[in-house]
C-alpha cells in the first residue's frame, strides 16, 4: 500500500515514515502542500497523510484539489489544531479520519489499518470480479490478509503488511526451504538494502505474536545457514 505523507515538520515526517515503512507501507514524503499536490499526482497513492498548517498550500487546501480529481484516495488529516470547528470541516472537505499531535506509534498504526480496511472492503464491493486475498491456514492459526489480522481460537491480533507478507510466503512454499534472500526480495523489495539484523529481529517478533510457544516455533521454522521454512505435517 502506498502512502504519502505530507508534513512540514521534519522530525514529524521522518518519524512517520520511519514508522510505516516498517510496517512494510510505500511511503513518499512531503514537506509542504505544493510539493504534497505534485507528488499526489504522480504516484497515484492509496492514502495521504495531511498536516493542516504547511508551507504554499494548507492541508484543507490538498484535500480539497484531491477530492475534486479522486473520490477513493483515503485521506487522514495530521494537525495540533484542538478546536472543533477544525476536525468537523476537515470532515467535511472529505478526510476519512483525523489524528491529533502529539500522537503515538500505536494510535497512528491503527488508525491507518482501520483506514486500510475499509477501504479494502469498499474496493471489492465496487469490483466484485476481483478476487480478494484469500483466507489461509498455518495449523490452527487462520490468517486473513485482507483485514490484516490473524486468530486463533477466540483470540484475535492485528498483522502488519509485512507481517501478512511473510506468512503468505512461507503458505506458499510450505514445507519448502525459503532463503533469506528470496524473504527479502519478496516482503522488503528488491531496492531495499537489507541486514540480518533486520530480518532476525522481524522474524523472533512475528513469532511472538503467532508462534503457540515463540520458543519452540512450529509455523516459522529456522534452517540453520539457509532460511525458514513452514511444515504442514
């Protein structure tokens, strides 16, 4: 899913991007309204994250240029403004939803994949031939990629993107070795430049959150030297 997040406050936009380009989102940054205009244009994003008081153009002011041309982009107004008055015409101008400064990273993740979701769902009712991401099974855990959530008993959790990525990866493969690499190239992209560290870090945190003991993983497998690898038996 590919984001752009328009933000004159350098700290801000680096954090957010920071933030859900982790979570394995497209992000493209901004640091004023006419910069956030033209590059709306040319990478046709699935969201845009607005602040309200920029530089050339204001928040309102894209939002408004947005709506005009794209009744589908989701939108999610950023601002310190407090007043009512605020958040109810950033409503009106079209914004799917409105997130306060100072924010954190949990509150933002959750807003945009609740975002996401809706989205998703209003995107197949309106193309119904398309089939959505389909509904599978590691043993007893059922993965919904669609609304990027996972469950296993009466439990549920939220997945990220990446998260979603790679489990339907090793699905895919399953009881096949998948290499470090082919995880890279296929849940992080080809242009990212990765580190074990990264991915190792990825992995024991995703198992934590799905692994019955994280200790002793029976969905996310290490092969020692080579990759991981997902046993149905």
């Amino acid at each position: 899913m590919k984001l752009l997040i328009a933000e004159d406050d350098a700290l801000i936009r680096d954090g957010l991007v920071d933030i859900l380009s982790t979570e394995g989102f497209d992000c493209i940054a901004a640091q004023d309204g006419n910069e956030a205009w033209v590059k709306y244009q040319e990478a046709k994003p699935d969201m845009v994250l607005l602040d309200i008081m920029m530089p050339g153009q204001d928040g309102y002011s894209v939002c408004r240029r947005i709506r005009q041309s794209d009744e589908q982009t989701a939108i999610m107004f950023i601002s310190a403004k407090s007043e009512e008055i605020d958040r109810v015409l950033g409503l009106e101008l079209g914004a799917d939803d409105y997130l306060m400064k100072p924010f954190g990273k949990h509150e933002v993740l959750a807003r945009v994949r609740a975002i996401f979701r809706r989205y998703k769902r209003d995107s197949i009712a309106r193309t119904p031939q398309v089939e959505p991401a389909q509904v599978f099974m590691m043993h007893d855990l059922k993965v919904d990629p669609e609304q990027l959530r996972a469950s296993r008993g009466q439990a549920t959790f939220d997945l990220s993107l990446r998260d979603c990525s790679i489990l339907s990866y090793l699905f895919r493969n399953r009881n096949k070795v998948v290499t470090r690499d082919e995880l890279f190239n296929q849940c992080w992209g080809r242009d990212y430049m990765p580190s074990s560290r990264t991915l190792d870090q990825h992995i024991s945190q995703l198992r934590k959150l799905v692994e019955p003991d994280p200790k002793s993983p029976s969905l996310i497998r290490t092969v020692h030297g080579v990759g991981y690898r997902y046993e149905t038996g």
